[in-house]
C-alpha cells in the first residue's frame, strides 16, 4: 500500500495491464542523458511494440529513486505473467534491446534482465540435492559479485580491505576457502552461469547460501542499492525465502 501510494497514478495505471507493465519495466532501463536514452528508445523500438508507450512513462519513472525500481517490476511481474507467450517474449527483446544499446551492461540492468527472464521463462531445473561443497565455485562467484557491489572506497580511498571483509564474512559461512572468492571469476555472464548452477542445491543448502550472502551484505552496517537488488534476484532464481531484514526493506532507505 505504502509503495502503491509513493508511485505517480499514470504509473499505477499502467502496470494493471500487461503493454502498460511492460512498457513501465523497459521505462526503468532507459538512461537520463539525452543521447543515450535515444539510442535506447530506438533500440526498443526496434525490438519491440512497447517503444512509444515506454517514451510515456519515461516523465514518470525517471524521478523514482533506483530503490523502487525491484519494487515496481515486482508489480509489473505479476501483471505480465498471465499474459501470452508472445507479450512476455517481446518484453525481454525490449529490455535486451535497452540495456544493450549502449553496448555496456550495469548489475542493475544485468539484476532486472536475469530476474525478469527467470520468472517470465522458466527452466526445468536439474533434481535439487546438490551440497555447497560441490558448488564451490559457483557460490564464490556470487558472493565477490555481492562483496563488490556493496563495497564504496573508505577514506583512504582504497575498496580493497572492504571488500576483503566482506568476502571473509560469507566465506566462513559457506565453508569457503578465504580466498576462494578472491579469486572467482566476476563478470556478468560468470554471474549469470553460477546462478543457474545453484538452482540445483538442496533447499537447505541454498538457505546456507543465502545466510553466507546476507552476511557478506551487512558486515558494514549499511544494505545498498546494488546489494537488496542482487539478493532479491538471488532468493527469486533459488526460489528460496530472503530474511525478514531484506524482505520487510523499505526501497526509500536504500543508499546508492
């Protein structure tokens, strides 16, 4: 009700029917500058039937704080869902067609593309019995993900032992090595493969994960942006409850 109330009415309207929930979805992606928001319009109209009822929603989803973003895909997720396979399908091509377009991808576009694709286009997944143990390298990808996207320089200027910190936290948790994540692989698509591996874990083995992710977010005291966005894309893949701290977060505290 609080989240509803925050959101302009143009913006509630939209996301009751599945167009306008797509469009609010591809909104979401779509830079502020000029320039590249041009590119990216293009690239959805290209892609897409959503690129003039996306350019509607820009003056409206422009001005909500990045926290709001999982929030609103949330609602527009439940929207879509129903919806036919050809809706659904030409939603992700407009978001691949957004966050592709200035040929970089974000961990915010790379959380809203993973999470969308997931819950809109499932995957039969592999018989869940797999131990942490055997999925070492997989969860030391994601937990340096996690590290790296809640970490800011300290005054020194320097990341580096904030980062260590926090990998050491989860670490002990999941029954890592040290430096086991120090060394895992980071890049998206080494996300992306790592989380598909995890769907294989048994259910109380992806509870172990996710209390040795939480713990590598809240070592300093601060949930970021970044942080929530990858543990809500985390409990979604799994499938797998987020404690009540995340769940129960309030998208107008998140820091940047």
């Amino acid at each position: 009700t609080r989240l509803l109330a925050a959101l302009p009415e143009p913006l509630r309207e939209a996301l009751r029917e599945p167009d306008g929930a797509s469009a609010a979805m591809v909104s979401l992606l779509i830079a502020p500058k000029e320039e590249v928001m041009q590119k990216q319009l293009a690239a959805v109209a290209a892609a897409s039937i959503f690129a003039d009822r996306t350019r509607d929603l820009l003056p409206f989803t422009q001005g909500l704080s990045l926290g709001f973003h999982l929030p609103v895909i949330d609602l527009a997720l439940a929207t879509v869902k129903p919806a036919s396979e050809s809706t659904r399908k030409a939603l992700i091509a407009a978001l691949e067609a957004a966050a592709y377009a200035d040929r970089r991808v974000s961990l915010h576009e790379f959380v809203v593309l993973t999470l969308v694709r997931d819950q809109l286009m499932p995957k039969e997944t592999a018989e869940q019995a797999k131990k942490l143990a055997e999925l070492a390298g997989p969860a030391a990808t994601v937990l340096a993900l996690v590290a790296h996207a809640g970490t800011r320089a300290d005054a020194t200027g320097s990341r580096q032992e904030g980062v260590s910190a926090a990998l050491r936290e989860g670490a002990k948790i999941l029954g890592l090595p040290p430096e086991a994540p120090a060394a895992a692989p980071l890049g998206l698509e080494a996300a992306r493969n790592a989380l598909e591996a995890l769907k294989s874990l048994a259910p109380m083995q992806k509870a172990v994960l996710v209390k040795g992710l939480f713990a590598t977010v809240t070592h300093d005291g601060t949930i970021r942006v970044g942080e929530a966005g990858l543990m809500r894309l985390v409990g979604a893949m799994l499938d797998c409850p987020l404690p009540p701290l995340l769940s129960e977060l309030d998208p107008a505290s998140l820091q940047a």
